[in-house]
C-alpha cells in the first residue's frame, strides 16, 4: 500500500491490532513462515515488535534471494 506521500508501506493482517512494539502478548499467532524461532518451538508470550522485526526480515530476504530463507523442517 502507499501513503499520503506515496510512500510504499508493507502490510500484513494476518495479525492486524495495533499494539505498542513493547507489548508483550501471548497464545501463537500469525503465519508460520514468519514466526520466529522461539515462536515455533512453543514460547507462548513474545514482544510484538521484535516479532515483527523478523517477520520483515523474512520479507526482505525473499525479496532479495527469490525463496523463503527457511525450508520444512525434515523428521
């Protein structure tokens, strides 16, 4: 989407409140590929902005490399 200024801003409502970056929020929510380590492997409360944080830098090395920067995991 673009702003009033026509600048590009990145959106994603998978998750769409708007919460303070500091807020720490429970329960495991959100598109996997997105999530971070922590996330996946069962932490149940997180920071919304450093969540976020990675989620963009998902975003940014798909953008960069073509492919997401992690594959299914393999048992």
């Amino acid at each position: 989407m673009f702003n009033d200024q026509f600048l590009l801003k990145l959106i994603d409502f998978g998750l769409a409140v708007e919460a303070d970056p500091n807020k720490v929020m429970q329960g495991r929510v959100g598109t996997e590929g997105y999530q971070p380590p922590e996330m996946l492997k069962g932490e149940n409360t997180y920071k919304v902005g450093q969540v976020d944080l990675f989620a963009c830098a998902v975003i940014l090395f798909s953008m960069v490399y073509g492919v997401p920067p992690f594959g299914e995991a393999k048992a």
